[in-house]
C-alpha cells in the first residue's frame, strides 16, 4: 500500500496560513483520489494543533520538531533521512530533502507556489528572500519533482535554474475558508463594510501600487467604495531589517478619500472567504504575485479582476478580467467597467466558468499520476 505523505508545515513567510489551509484541503484531495489501498499521510511540527479530517484514507502524524526550527534543520540532509523509502509532497519549498540513490524507493516533489524571491525579494526582506532562495535550490537539486501553480512562475525558475529544468504546473484552488462562508453577511457587516464595494489586497509602494486605486477614485467620483484588505499581501510594515514578522502599520488613506476607501483587516481566513464573497471587483494592481489564492477565491465568488498583467495573474484570470499596465490606464478600465454594468456581469460570468478548472481534487488526481509515473 502507498502512502502519499504531505508536509503541512508551509514556508514561514507572509502567506503561511494560508498554505496550512491549503494543505488541509489538498490532504483532503489526495485521500479522495487516492488509488486503491493507497492513502494520505499529513505531517505536522509539535505544538500545532492537528486538524480532523473526515476521510479514514488521511492520518495525521506529528513530527518531534517544533515549527519554528524547521527552516533550521531541514537544510541539512540528514533530516530527510525518516522520510527514506516514501512518498513526499510539500506545498513550498520547506521540505526535508537529500541526495539519495535511484533503488531507496523515495519519491519527492515540491511546489514553488510564487517567484517573489527572484522579482521582488524586498517584500521578502533579504534574509526571507534568501532562505526561499536556498530551499528552491534544494529542491532543484533533490526532488524527483517540481511543481509550480502558474507557466509563468515554471519560467522564472527555468530563468534562474536552467532552461532545461523540468517543471510541472500544478493548478492550486483557493483553500475552503476562501470561499463563501455561512455567516458572510454578518462577518462583512462586523468589518464594517458597504452593500456594494470593489475589494483590493493592494498595499502602498512601488510594488503594491495602492496609490492607482486612489488615483482611479479622485479622477472618478461616481466609482464606488474600495475595502482595502490588509495584511493578505506583503507590503510595507511587515519585516523590520529582516527581524521577525511584525503586525503590518495600517494602511494610510488620504483626507480626501476617507470614506472612499475602507480599511479592514480580517479577524481569521473565513473573513477574507466572506470579503471576497460580498465584491463586484477584484483590484490587483500589483506587480507581483503570490500562491494566487486571493484570485481563485475571487473567480469562485464569480467576481472578476482588474489586475496589472503580472504574467502569473494574466494566465490564472484570462478572460475573466481585464489587465491594465499603468495607472491611467487601470483607472480608466475602473471607471469603464463600472459605467458599463452589462460588461461586469459578463466579467462575473465568466469568473464563475473560470473557477470550475481548479480543485484540489484535480490537484490530488496529479500528485499520484507525477509520483506514478517517476
């Protein structure tokens, strides 16, 4: 029988629980298509709470390490040694991994859920940037397998590692809190956010670019709210000189915007499920992208994006949206959807078929097919 073990415990940077929900919903995924007398192992550090699945194919084990060492430990190959003989997948790059030979029966693959670490490893900090760095390198080296969400994310990679490095595309989906919770009227009305609003994880800066978004609202009047949602994006505030995660400063709106722009930081992931639920529009002017889990949430809420044409956004959205390189232009495409409410339904239409291309269960399927065929 195989067992096909996910690591749980994610690369500890800005996105990080939002990879532990993922990886519960892709455990959950790779137990449901798992072949016959196979199943699924996840793998959690000491002192975290160890989810429940419902599925009997998923047991979940404790490692003897806390979480805080792992980034430590795991890069030296002696740690890998227990994994010997089986079958490991991680959903980031934190993952045990040394050079074995062809007959021990191991079977590794990784995901490099984003290129941050190459196109922007400020939003990192340095010593963020280059841990993510040196445990992709690893990966490259020692996994029978790299995997990546987004064609775009495999070609930096090849960029940085070779031409010839084998990637697979692996497409994720936004992790179950993502999407529309129960209670997401009361959850949005306890942010404190309006009816009708278009939502952003934009923060300040040259990559974050909110300051597009209060352009777009100056030159335009008649365009609706903006909740800003903090604290889902990397921006300013988050890393000091490279010291350890501090809470992000709030979000700045100019006097002549308050009221325009609403600043709410979720509470727990299931807010940011209800926030999405509750939006006419996505507004990702950024130069940059992570995992995309706020995107796939978004498509599954049937809300379309207006994004800056990173490459990564561009092939998880397609015509679901609309991509606008600059400031001006990306006002003008604001107002314009907005002025025009057949084109958003349509946009919303097409979300809601864009969404059905990514589940974790399609995401499972892969995982035993890639390890099948090694």
């Amino acid at each position: 029988m195989a067992t096909l073990t996910l690591i749980a415990d994610p690369f500890p940077d800005w996105e990080a629980e939002v990879q532990s929900a993922a990886a519960r919903d892709l455990a959950q995924g790779i137990a449901d298509t798992a072949p016959r007398s196979c199943s699924a192992r996840f793998l959690v550090s000491r002192g975290l709470a160890a989810p429940e699945f419902s599925s009997p194919r998923i047991r979940t084990e404790q490692l003897p390490i806390r979480a805080n060492m792992l980034p430590i430990m795991w890069q030296s190959g002696a740690t890998a040694r227990p994994l010997d003989g089986e079958f490991v997948h991680a959903l980031t790059p934190l993952m045990p991994l040394r050079a074995r030979g062809d007959d021990d029966g191991s079977q590794t693959s990784v995901t490099i859920p984003h290129s941050l670490a190459w196109e922007a490893p400020a939003l990192l900090g340095s010593a963020q940037a280059r841990l993510f760095r040196s445990f992709t390198k690893r990966a490259v080296k020692h996994a029978d397998v790299i995997m990546t969400p987004t064609h775009a994310t495999a070609r930096v990679l090849q960029e940085h590692y070779g031409a010839d490095l084998p990637v697979q595309v692996m497409q994720l989906a936004p992790p179950s809190e993502f999407l529309r919770p129960a209670d997401d009227a009361e959850r949005r009305a306890a942010l404190g956010l309006p009816e009708r609003y278009a939502l952003s994880t934009a923060a300040p800066g040259e990559h974050g670019r909110l300051e597009w978004l209060f352009d777009a609202l100056r030159a335009d009047p008649a365009l609706p709210p903006i909740v800003a949602l903090e604290g889902v994006d990397p921006g300013p505030g988050v890393r000091e000189r490279d010291k350890e995660p501090t809470a992000p400063a709030a979000l700045s709106v100019p006097e002549e915007l308050q009221g325009r722009v609403i600043v709410a930081r979720p509470r727990e992931l299931a807010d940011i499920g209800a926030v999405l639920s509750g939006a006419v529009l996505l507004l990702q002017p950024q130069s940059f992208l992570g995992a995309g889990y706020t995107l796939l949430g978004a498509l599954s809420a049937a809300v379309p994006v207006l994004h800056a044409g990173h490459p990564a956004t561009d092939e998880l959205v397609l015509d679901a949206g609309v991509s606008a390189d600059g400031a001006g232009a990306f006002a003008a495409e604001f107002s314009r959807l907005f002025r025009d409410p057949e084109a958003l339904a349509r946009l919303a239409v097409l979300a809601c078929d864009r969404s059905r291309g990514f589940s974790w269960r399609s995401a499972g399927w892969q995982l035993w097919e890639a390890h099948a065929n090694l």
